[in-house]
C-alpha cells in the first residue's frame, strides 16, 4: 500500500507539523511495504522540497499555482484527490492542524475512504487497518477500524517525533485540472499574532485562570511563559471577561492543546478545563487550594500564592537555563 | 435564506466516562445527554442571530440519531429555530452521518448549513467536510465569524496563531466555534413553542459505514501530583528538567 502524505506549508515555510507528517507516512509506507510521496500545494522553494526526503519522503509531488497560495478547502481537496489517483495511494495523511482537519474528511467523503481523525500511534495492521485516536475530549481512546479501501489519517500535532533519515528527494510537478467553481473561496486579510509560537503547536504552555484576580496582573505569567519559551493560555472565565483574547481560550469548549508541559496557575480545573489540556505530557498545578480538582490531573504541583510562587518559579527556571 | 443547523447528541461534559462490553460500547447509564456545546453555542446561535438580524428567513435543525435524540432536539428547539428533521440513523462513522444530512440538503436546498467545530464524544471534526465534499460546496472550518450579505458570505477562521478573513460564496457549509456568537439561554416562551414546532422523522438513505470502533481505552491512571513548597522551586525546575525532560 502507497502513502500520500499531504504537508501544508505557511508561503514556503515548512513547520514541525510537516515533518511529523512525512515521517508518520513513511513508516506506515515501510510496514505496509509501498512507497511515500510527499504532495506541497502552491509556491515553494525547489531546494525546500528536495529537502522534504531527509524527513522521509521518496517523492515530492508538487502543484505550482498561485492561486494555492492560500488554503481553500474545495481546492486543495481537488489537488488531494489528482495525486492519489496518480500515485495510487491506498493511504493519506495530513497533520489534524486547521487546514488538515478541514481537508481531510472533504477528501475521505470524495474517495470514499474511511477517516481516523486525530491519530495518536501508527495503524496496527495484522488484522485489518486499525488506528488508535483520543475521544471523549481526551477522557478515553478509541480503536478506530477502517472497512473502506482507501483511508484518511489526520495526526495529533506534537505526537509523532520527527526524525531525520533520507536524503533529497525527487520533486515533480503535477498539474491539476482546476476550473474557476474551484476557487469560491477569496483570502481577505489575516490577523496573525507575531513572533509567538501558536497554541496549537506549542511545546510548552502557561495558563492562568480566575485566580489570577485581573487582566493587570498577567506580567508573572508573561515573565514565567518567556523563561520557559511557553505561550499563554486561559481558562474560558478569563477570555469571556476579556481579561485575554479568546484565542487563549482552552478547554471543551475552546482549543485542545497537547503541549509537553502545560503549567496551570490559579485554575481549578473544571472538567471542562481538563478536557482542552489533559494530554499534556507534564502538568504542573500552582493553586492556593488544595482541595482544587486540577491536583487530581497534575503531575507536579504547588500549593501556594500564585503570586509569590509564580516570580520565584522564574527566578528558578532563569537560573537553571543561565538566563 | 434557509439556514440548516446540524445539531449532534452529547454526553454532558461531566458525564464519567466508561465503557461496556468489553470496552466496545460507551456505558450510557447514568449520562445525561446535551446538545453537542459547540452546536449549541456557535452554530445554532448564530442562526438565530441571523435570523433575528433579519438575514435568514428559516431556521432547520437536523440531527441523524435515533428516537432517543428527540429530547436533545428539543432542547435546540426551545433556543431556536423553525423545526427540525431527525433522520433514523444510528451510527458514529462521519461519512455515513455526513451522506444523510447531504442528502436532506440536497432535497431542501439550504444556501447554508452550519456545523459545530466538533463533537465531543467522538472528535471528529469531520461531519461538516463531508458534507461538504460529498456535495462539491465551499467548506470553512473551525469559523469563529459568519457575516451574511446577499449570496456571500464573509467568514473568519482559526488559522496557527490567529484567524484569517474569506470572502466566500454560497452554498457553503461552515463548522462554528468560539467567538461566533454572544451565549444565550433558552427562555420559558422558547420551551412552550418548542413543544409544537414540528419534528419530522426521516428515514436514512443508504450510506454504509466506512469506519468503526472496535474497542475503547481509559488512559493510564496519573501516577498522583507530586508536591513541592514555594521554597522549593529549584527542585521543581530540576524535576521537570531532569524527571520529565520537558524544560
Ligand atoms: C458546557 C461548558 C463548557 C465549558 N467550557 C470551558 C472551557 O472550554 N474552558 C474552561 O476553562 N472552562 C470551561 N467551562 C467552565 C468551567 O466549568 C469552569 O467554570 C472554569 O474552567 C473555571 O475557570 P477557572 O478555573 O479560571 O476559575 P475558578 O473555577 O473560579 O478557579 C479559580 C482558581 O484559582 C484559585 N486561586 C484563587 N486565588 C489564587 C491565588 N492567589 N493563587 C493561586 N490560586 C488561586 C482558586 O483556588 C481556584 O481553584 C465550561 C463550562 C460548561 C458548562
Ligand atoms: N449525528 C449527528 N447529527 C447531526 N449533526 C451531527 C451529528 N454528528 C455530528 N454532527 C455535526 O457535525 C459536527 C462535527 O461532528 P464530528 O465530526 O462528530 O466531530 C458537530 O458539531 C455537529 O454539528
């Protein structure tokens, strides 16, 4: 069985997620015995792409048109489908990021493939093609098992290491026949926060809830989240009072998360709260209370004033980095 | 315009979660069942905004369940909308969900249909797409904005570390979450009408699954919090250094 792995790319600048995704189909390649071939919509640079095979890729199939350069649902699933029909690809995989989960099932739903949205291991595949995935907003795992022909894997960013292991690869243009019903979907403008690591990629993360009193007072969080290199996150009370910006927001009803480390400060740990962070790798609680529901979840913690805890948490972590 | 709203069945978000025979089915003793929030919250509520808005004439809800999703269906109801369809299925594979609700879009022809981000129980994200993919419509996802004007539409989403703005055209299939719409709960007047707003059962169009779960999984138990004292954050630091290597 051939994979096709569909890597998404920001204007030519391949993220993490790309190489997690390449190398989740190369290894489900070498167990199934087929060949891996990496597809890139829109523009990006040759080199860039040869270097796609030192994460696994044997090919690069790419599609250079402009009007690519930013995601559309419709059209790259038409671009999706032009390459597995060429390859023959009998698998797909993409990164569970915001174009893959939008992608994915649009395609699986055209090729009538079998979709396991949200992999966390590789397909067990002695007895069928079954693929392990997180349900219940983190509370349980399921063994999804695929009857169809063709199956769609979208990956839990942040799961999977990549590993570095080929050399280039070989890049070849694909063209795909697109016509203008294709393209209903028109870029406006983007609104992105610069120079920060987005939540959903983030390795590590601080987050601060009620106890945290005030918007003013987020100055420790902002020292502890730089001296860790984390991003800031928030219980849902905190962006509905708009003391931050609802994209911090975590939980069932905001972002999940699945960072290495989430450090928790002045939540309580809500079940809804949980179900947004609790595949975090470590969880550390720093609550005044220590009946708070979040000791329950966490790995390490401390009882104490988050506002005498917190500053000498930093000073610690500064002094263990040398910063 | 003719809004359909899709409305899925959940657990409640404090439900416990286990599992039954052999670990193949989710228990339901005991669980009470909600609107899947993401439904509730964004996508129905900001029909209504629209409606209200004077930018939709009609309101349908569907949901793809069996006779026991009447209850959840009317507690959508009781918030909003016109009336609702239940189609006779009961079934977790998003494509056979997602080719029943296609096929009642396709009968009804909605200029747009609105989805949560996901379900709870089962995470997909996946239903809206596959609507969307199944009948070659426009498809935004994880939509945090929705402005009507005409035939188009102007839609935020999520993207890594901020939102984008689209200027997209209908029909167009559109999965909502947060910052889409203001809460809001039901009132008494909205559960009266509710109670005789018509629910119709369709029967399901023959779609078969293309995945199952084969078996369920608790996560390993957390080992228990280890407790450290404000004094004692260089121990804390050297622990998630050193024990859990995640600094
Ligand atoms: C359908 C539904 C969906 C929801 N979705 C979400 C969601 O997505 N995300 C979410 O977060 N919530 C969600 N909630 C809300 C959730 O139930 C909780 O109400 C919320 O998580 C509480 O936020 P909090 O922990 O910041 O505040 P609180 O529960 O008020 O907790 C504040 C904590 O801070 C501690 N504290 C106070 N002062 C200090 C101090 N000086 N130092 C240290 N600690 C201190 C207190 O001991 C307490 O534990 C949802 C609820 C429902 C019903
Ligand atoms: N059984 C269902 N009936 C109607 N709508 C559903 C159903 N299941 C899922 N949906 C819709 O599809 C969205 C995504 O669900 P899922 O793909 O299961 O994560 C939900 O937020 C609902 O709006």
């Amino acid at each position: 069985m051939s994979v096709l792995v569909f890597i998404d790319h920001n204007q030519g600048s391949f993220k993490k997620n790309a190489f997690e995704a390449i190398n989740y189909g190369a290894q489900t390649a070498a167990k199934l015995g087929g060949t891996v071939t990496a597809l890139v919509l829109g523009a990006a640079n040759e080199a860039d792409l040869a270097a796609l095979g030192k994460y696994g890729a044997q090919q690069v199939l790419h599609v250079n048109d402009a009007r690519l350069n930013h995601f559309n649902t419709k059209a790259y699933a038409k671009a999706v489908v032009a390459a597995v029909n060429q390859t023959g690809a009998q698998v797909l995989v993409c990164s569970a990021n915001n174009n893959g989960k939008a992608l994915a099932p649009y395609v699986a739903a055209q090729l009538k493939a079998g979709l396991v949205a949200g992999a966390v291991d590789y397909p067990q595949t002695d007895n069928g093609f079954t693929v392990k995935k997180s349900v219940f907003s983190g509370k349980a795992f399921a063994y999804v098992t695929v009857n169809a022909d063709k199956k769609v894997i979208t990956l839990t960013p942040n799961t999977f290491a990549p590993s570095e292991q080929g050399g280039a690869a070989a890049v070849n243009a694909l063209s795909v026949d697109f016509s203008d019903a294709d393209f209903g979907v028109k870029f406006v403008s983007e609104n992105v926060v610069k120079g920060e690591v987005p939540l959903s990629e983030a390795e590590r993360v601080v987050s601060g809830g009620r106890g945290m009193k005030g918007p003013e007072n987020w100055g420790i969080l902002e020292d502890l989240a730089k001296a860790m290199d984390a991003t800031l996150a928030c219980s849902r009370p905190v962006a509905d009072a708009h003391w931050r910006p609802h994209h911090e927001h975590v939980g069932q009803t905001g972002g999940t998360i699945r960072p290495n480390l989430y450090v928790a400060v002045g939540i309580s740990g809500a079940i809804q709260h949980l179900a947004g962070v609790n595949s975090s790798k470590t969880i550390v609680v720093i609550n005044k209370d220590a009946e708070a529901p979040f000791f329950k979840a966490a790995d390490y913690g401390v009882v104490g004033d988050a506002f005498e805890v917190v500053p000498k948490l930093t000073e610690a972590v500064k002094k263990a980095k040398g910063l | 315009m003719k809004i359909l709203v899709c409305i899925a069945k959940a657990p409640d978000t404090t439900a416990k979660i286990s599992f039954t025979d052999n670990d193949t089915k989710f228990n339901e003793a005991g669980v009470t069942f909600i609107i899947n929030p993401y439904d509730e919250m964004y996508a129905l509520v900001r029909a209504i905004e629209l409606k209200e808005a004077g930018l939709a004439n009609e309101i349908h809800l569907v949901s793809v369940g069996g006779a026991d999703t009447d209850a959840v269906i009317r507690k959508a109801l009781a918030l909003g909308g016109d009336s609702a369809f239940r189609i006779d299925a009961a079934t977790n594979d998003p494509y056979t969900i997602g080719a029943q609700i296609a096929d009642l879009v396709q009968k009804n022809g909605y200029d747009l249909v609105l989805t949560g981000k996901e379900s709870i129980d089962y995470n997909n994200g996946a239903v809206g797409a596959v609507i969307a993919g199944i009948l070659g419509y426009n498809y935004i996802g994880n939509a945090s904005k929705l402005e009507l004007s005409g035939a188009e539409a102007t839609v935020s989403r999520e993207i890594e570390g901020g939102e984008e703005t689209l200027a997209v055209g209908l029909p167009l299939v559109v999965a909502c979450q947060k910052g889409m719409a203001e809460p809001r709960i039901p009132n008494m007047r909205g559960i009266m009408a509710a109670r005789t707003k018509p629910l119709t059962v369709v029967p399901a169009v023959d779609a078969s699954a293309l995945s199952s779960v084969t078996r369920y999984e608790m996560p390993p138990a957390k080992q228990g919090v280890k407790l450290f004292t404000v004094d004692q954050m260089d121990d804390l630091v050297a622990a998630l250094i050193n024990d859990a290597k995640v600094l």
